[in-house]
C-alpha cells in the first residue's frame, strides 16, 4: 500500500491528513454484543513511520491509559507526518472489572502471538497482532508494576536490537532495563515479528500518578520527536542508563515492614532497605541490598510472609551510584526527581538505625 493510500484498521479507511476514532472488533458478550477496543488514528500528509502506543493490556494499569487520554484531550500531537495508533484500553474486560486479567483468568500479555481459534486471550492477541502490530513500524506499550508494588519510571528494550534501542534512548526515562520480556509478552512478540517495541513501567495499579503522567507523555512525544514525526525538541532526562541485572529483596520471615528506602532511592552494598518486625512489634531481621543500585519497583504492602518480594534493585556499579546521585539532586526540578518525592507517599519511610 502506498503511503499516500488510505490506511485501513477494522475495516475502517482513514485517508491520510486526517484522524479518526476508530473501534476494533475483539470478542462478544454472552448476549452477542460486540466488544470493541477502542482507537483514534491521526494520519499526517506526508508520509512517515507508523506508531501504535497501547495502554491497559493488563486491566487495573490505567496510568498508562491516563496518559493517552491526556494526549487525546489536550491536543497536543500535531502530525508533521506517518500515522500515530492510540489506544487507551486494551484489557476493556479487565478495565471494565478493574481486573488485571481476563474473564478467563488468562494473562494477555502473555498470550501472543495468539491464535484465530484459540482461547479468548489468544484472539485477541492474534487480532492486535494482525490489525495493530502487522501495519506499524514502531509500538509503545505503557504499564505500572502489579497490585500492591510500585514501579520507578522505566523503560523496558531489547537493547540487541538497534531500532528498539533508538525508541528506548528517545522515550528519556533515567533507567532502561535491557532484556526481550517474558514469552508470550506483546513487546517480545511485536519486536520478533518486525515491530520493535518498548514498554513504559511506572507506578502502581488503579491509579493515575501525576509525575507519572508527565513522563508518560514527555516521552511518548519524544519518541514523535525522534521518528521526526512531530517538530518538537527531544527533552532529556539528567542522566540514561542501562541496566543489565536486577535483583529482588526477599522477606526471610513473616512479618510487618518499616520501609528505609522508597522507588529511585539509590543505595549501597549492605545498607539496610526494611526492616522486619513481629505482629507484636519485636525486631526480626533487616533486609539488606547486597550491591550497590537503584531501588526499581518495591512493594506497598508492608505485611509480608517468607520468601515474598520487598525491593526490586536494578544493579549500578559503586561509581555510578555516587555519580547519578549527584546529578539527579543537581535537577530537583527533573520530572524524575519530582517521581522519586511523589512515588515515596506510597509507602511509610523511616531511617534505619
């Protein structure tokens, strides 16, 4: 198909110059009604990359809806050329039920490719897979961490493969975790058929967080920006790194946690990030990092039982931890400074003694 052709989703055409909402056939109620997902199609004039960006794949994680909400209400995207997909809900089921996952209790984010005759979760997956992925050049799909753990903005690539990373550097989070995602994940699947894909991971279910909003949206334009789809400047973060290995902190016994660190706290080999107390109040244990890092996602439940996850430390070397600390308290007003304070109300912070 030319690109000056019209573009075609759910047997819709959009010519190119206009924008469009759009709603994709995915399933049916028990009584026969078609449940859409629902879409808006922005096709500049001039040809150029197409982008899909996916929020909700997983149900109850709606910061990532929020933010394409926000591009849809405000605005703000003005196509200079190529064709943008937003899709603020995929999981409608989920969304729907505030549920992460499908009626069937499937994970859809773990279904794909799919298949035309499978289970619910894979039609679907083998319908965005045809309609949404099949037809575009680029995707960013955006997530929070899972119920009752919060993320520190991150980004998520396949670093091995250069226009994947190119997404990611552009996209301007402070940490990009390096790694294809698990089996079955839309990114992986969407990346492996010639769609390289990148996810967002910030903040928590059930919720949309403000700074995480503004990240969301910085760099979601910024991707625009580098595919030169816009004509914005890039805005970049005080410092980009990857990361290579993260770790989880785990509880060694049941009990009730005092935090001593929250999301994007920067911490050392041996400093304690919780302590472990009994129902009564009686000391247990404390739990430490065991190398030095940046806290990624943690836990909001302080109750806990053995061998549960309490904080996800993505690894840094010693000199990187001062020197990224350094530059982030340099740039208080950064977005991601702002995360680091905001993220922290999430959960009960004490010194440890």
């Amino acid at each position: 198909m030319s690109e000056h052709e019209a573009f075609v989703i759910a047997g819709q055409s959009i010519p190119a110059g206009t924008s469009k909402d759009v709603r994709l056939p995915i399933s049916q109620t028990y009584t026969g009604d078609t449940i859409n997902i629902p879409l808006r199609v922005i096709r500049a004039k001039e040809p150029g990359p197409k982008l899909f960006v996916t929020a909700a794949i997983h149900g109850d994680e709606i910061n990532g809806t929020g933010i394409i909400h926000d591009l849809l209400f405000n605005g703000s995207v003005r196509l200079r050329r190529g064709t943008l997909i937003l899709a603020p809900v995929i999981n409608v089921f989920g969304f729907e039920a505030h549920e992460r996952y499908l009626p069937d209790r499937r994970d859809l984010n773990r279904s794909f490719p799919g298949s035309a005759h499978g289970s619910l979760a894979s039609r679907i997956a083998n319908t965005l897979m045809e309609e949404l992925v099949g037809q575009c050049d680029y995707g960013v799909d955006l997530h929070t961490a899972a119920v009752q753990r919060t993320n520190f903005p991150n980004v998520r690539a396949d670093l091995t493969n250069p226009k994947a990373r190119r997404l990611a550097t552009a996209f301007g989070c402070m940490l990009t975790v390096d790694g294809k995602g698990p089996v079955g994940s839309f990114r992986r699947e969407a990346t492996r058929s010639g769609c390289p894909t990148i996810i967002l991971e910030a903040g928590e279910p059930w919720k949309v967080e403000p700074t995480v909003l503004q990240i969301g949206i910085r760099g979601v334009l910024n991707v625009l920006s580098d595919l030169e789809m816009i004509d914005e400047p890039v805005k970049k973060p005080p410092f980009q790194v990857k990361i290579r290995k993260t770790s989880w902190v785990r509880a060694a016994v049941g009990g009730i946690l005092k935090f001593h660190v929250s999301p994007g706290d920067f911490v050392e080999a041996g400093q304690a990030v919780a302590t472990n107390y009994s129902i009564m109040g009686v000391e247990q244990s404390v739990l430490i990092s065991e190398g030095h890092g940046i806290v990624l996602g943690m836990t909001t439940m302080p109750a806990v039982k053995p061998g549960e996850p309490i904080c996800h430390i993505a690894a840094l070397s010693d000199g990187q931890v001062h020197r990224f600390r350094k530059k982030l308290e340099a740039t208080r007003t950064d977005l991601h400074a702002q995360a680091q304070v905001a993220l922290a109300t999430n959960v009960d912070v004490v010194p440890s003694e």
